[in-house]
C-alpha cells in the first residue's frame, strides 16, 4: 500500500506548480496597476529636475524592448525616471543602481518607490557621482544619465568599460542650450564604438548610445 503521506505531498506540489504561474501572473498585473495608477496621478506634480512623462516611458520602453537586466542611472533626483527603470526591469528580472548626491531627494526617491512596490529592484547611492561611478561595478547593459551636463563626457568614459556590447548609454537634455552638451554629442557622434540617435518625442531630448 502506498503511504498516504507521500501521495498528499505529491498533490501538494502538484497544486503548487500548476498555481504558481498563475498567481504570479496576478501579482504582476497587481503591480503594474499601482504603478501606472501611481504614475498617472503624478503625472503633472514632478519637479527637481525629474524627466518628463514621455521620457520615462521612453526609457522603460528601451529596457523592456531589449530585455535589459543590469542598469545604472546617475541622478535619481526625487525618483521619477527611476520608477519608470525600476518598473521596466521588474519585468526582465534585473536591477538598477541609481546615484544621487542630495539626500532629502533620494530619501523622497525612496519613499516613492516603496510607495508603487518597486523598492527591490533597486540599489540607492548616496554621494558624488564623479567617485561614485567610476567606481560601481559593472557589467551594465542600459544606463541613464541625467545629472551633471557639463560632466557628461567623463561619466560616458567612466562607463564604457562596463557597458555590455549591445547596451545603451542614454544621456538626458540633449536639445537643450546646456553647457557642456554640444561637446558631449560632439564626443558620442565621434566615438567609433557607438551609433548615436536622438529621441525628439519631447523638447528634451534623449541621446540614444548603442555599444557596437
């Protein structure tokens, strides 16, 4: 005879296989709600220097389109973009690292994404990003930077060497009379490592770097 035992912690896994994909799925669903609800109410209330809405969205759209899995964004201000990166990779299984040198706006950034549910899939930094990226370690498929214009440049030489071949270096307010971004676009447009591209679907403009 079989033991009763046995055959019960069989159904159980049995059960717990057939189920799991399901209440993942939910869970999943369960999550994009919030954060698309989260975002939405938002949507005109973000300021210090956080990305608009259709450069989040375009960021995300990198990420989940490329299936990107270890990411760096350098300025995290009070979380916007970093919503929209953290999201994105909740979907492809990876994590972001993101740096920010001001404390109250990383500790609103923290607030916010333990608010949408996103808190897991991201390392905070606190401090200069000129040290701190430098030293961070890689590999990286996507990374974001929006800090610093006029240090652009270095951040691009900072992370090239962690830069998978087929990740994205994308630098934020390319349209924008900035010091230091014409020399930037100057130096990405040139470098024979990279094709560059620039997203125009919003007045600030996105440089899109692709690692040959």
């Amino acid at each position: 005879m079989k033991n009763p035992t046995n055959i019960k912690l069989l159904l159980i896994g049995l059960i717990a296989v057939l189920v799991s994909p399901f209440c993942f799925g939910q869970d999943s669903r369960a999550l994009d709600q919030r954060v698309e609800k989260f975002l939405q109410e938002n949507r005109q209330q973000w300021k210090d220097l956080n990305v608009p809405y259709v450069d989040g969205k375009m960021i995300h759209d990198i990420i989940v389109e490329n299936n990107y899995q270890s990411a760096l964004e350098i300025g995290t201000s009070t979380g916007h973009s970093t919503i929209w990166i953290a999201w994105a990779l909740s979907k492809t299984g990876g994590k972001l690292i993101t740096v920010e040198l001001d404390p109250s706006r990383q500790k609103m950034a923290i607030e916010n994404l333990k608010e949408v549910g996103l808190s897991d899939y991201v390392d905070f930094r606190l401090g200069n990003a000129h040290q701190i990226v430098k030293e961070v370690e890689g590999p990286f498929d996507f990374v974001f930077s929006d800090a610093d214009k006029d240090w652009y440049i270095q951040y691009f030489k900072d992370v090239h060497p962690k830069l998978k071949q087929g990740g994205r270096f994308t630098a934020h307010n390319v349209l924008q009379n900035i010091s230091g971004i014409r020399e930037y676009m100057e130096f990405v447009n040139n470098h024979p490592d990279y094709v560059t591209t620039v997203d125009k679907s919003s007045s600030s403009g996105i440089a899109i770097s692709l690692k040959k």
